[in-house]
C-alpha cells in the first residue's frame, strides 16, 4: 500500500526530509553542528519532542551525529553524495508518491549498448575509469505524449540481471531495475537550463538548440549503492508541479 501524500504524514518525518534536503544542497556542511534543538523548534514551528523525533531518524539514516553536551553534527560520510558544488535548494519528497506517476509513463525506441565509463560516470557510480557500462537511452512519454530523453547508465553488474524479458516488461528501466533486484531506494538530481542537441531535437522535429531542462540525478538501492547514473532531457512544452505546505506546530 503506498504511504499518503507528503503533507498526510506526521511533522516530525516532513521536518526530517527537509533537513536532510539542506544537508544533501550543502547548506549544512559535513561536520557542522546543526542549531540546537531549540533554535529548529522556533525557527521550523514545531515542538522540541517532534526536533527531537526529526534528528533522531536522520542519525538512524546516517546523515546525522550526536556528540554528548554539544548537539547534533552532519556526518563526515553522507550515505549518499550531496550536490556539488553547491546548489540550489533541494527539495525532499518520496519515491513512493511517484509510483502512481509512473504508470502514466512510458519509454519507445529504447537502445542498449555497453561503452567504458568516462571520469565523469565513474565518480557518480563509484566504479573505475574505463569500466563496462550499459547505457539505456529511449524517448520518454506521458500519457503517450512524448516529452523528453531518458538516458541510465547502470553498472555492468546490475544490468546483468536486467534480461531482455524484464526490459521487455519494464515501462521504464526504473521499473527494470526493481524487477531485476535493484529497487531505486533514494535518488538526488538537479534540473538545469540545456538547450537541444541537433539529434534530440530531430527526435521532436524542433530546431537545435531549443531551449529544454535537464534533469540528471543518481539513484541509490537500498544499501545505498548507486546503480543508475540518469539524465532526462525535457522539452518545451511539459510542466512540472511543484506543491509546498509550510509545517505547523504539533
């Protein structure tokens, strides 16, 4: 059963995300003492027990350290790589409230081909220069209308177990992933302004260098390993939503 929409779920758990969003967009460094328990309380709305609950969880999760007497710090070792350098702000949400998304979603003409990992890809997936890569690359509907370039690039290990039947039972290799052993648990991207590359744009019959958004992120599996270095470049035309509620006091 898929949990409720963020704004359904208790503070304490909404209070954690968005710290962790600060934590992951470098405005709270790695080492850095957090503000104390009363300053979140004032400054986030909400009553110390329900800080204290958010903190809590985001020790468990290992973003967060406690030192006796002094408070709250960011772990020297995130589970999962802030942006760098820094960015923006990051906004939190959960991967199971895009699962009823995801069945409005599609890929077409998806193609298959393994290449060696350039500097840039082997940082993201944490394996060396020149190693066999799969790269994914399809176009991306909604609804059947099509909106953008799906581009993963899965290490060779974990495309191993992504058969031809589960990518031919797969709407998206995000799903093939799951279906293949290697459920996307946490995921971080950034989304910024690209313009259309002459073959992109021949795709969606538009002149080159239409201006587009790029969205390019690294998906984690629950032992926080990255298996899918992904881009998806997004044309004109689509809309995302964005929906924010400010956090009340409990």
């Amino acid at each position: 059963m898929a949990r409720p929409p963020g704004p359904d779920r208790p503070l304490y758990v909404r209070i954690a995300m968005s710290l962790k969003g600060r934590i992951l967009a470098g405005h709270y460094r790695t080492g850095e003492r957090l503000p104390s328990e009363d300053e979140l309380a004032t400054s986030l709305s909400a009553s110390r027990s329900t800080i204290r609950q958010a903190l809590a969880d985001l020790r468990r999760a290992g973003y967060l350290t406690s030192r006796r007497g002094s408070g709250s710090y960011v772990a020297e070792e995130l589970p999962i790589e802030p942006l760098s350098p820094k960015s923006g702000p990051v906004y939190t949400g959960f991967l199971d409230d895009l699962d009823a998304e995801a069945n409005h979603v599609q890929e077409l003409d998806r193609t298959q081909e393994i290449i060696a990992a350039d500097p840039d890809t082997a940082a993201r997936l944490h394996i060396p220069v020149g190693a066999e890569v799969t790269r994914y690359r399809a176009v991306r509907l909604r609804h059947g209308i099509p909106y953008g370039i799906a581009t993963d690039i899965v290490p060779v290990h974990v495309a191993e177990q992504i058969t031809s039947d589960v990518l031919r039972e797969s709407a998206t290799v995000v799903d093939a992933l799951a279906l293949a052993g290697s459920r996307v648990a946490e995921s971080l991207q950034r989304v910024e302004p690209t313009s259309l590359t002459a073959e992109t744009a021949d795709r969606f019959d538009l002149p080159p260098g239409t201006p587009a958004l790029a969205l390019t992120g690294i998906a984690y599996d629950a032992d926080r390993a990255p298996v899918d270095a992904y881009s998806l470049t997004i044309i004109p035309g689509y809309g995302i939503g964005l929906h924010l509620t400010r956090a009340t006091g409990t």
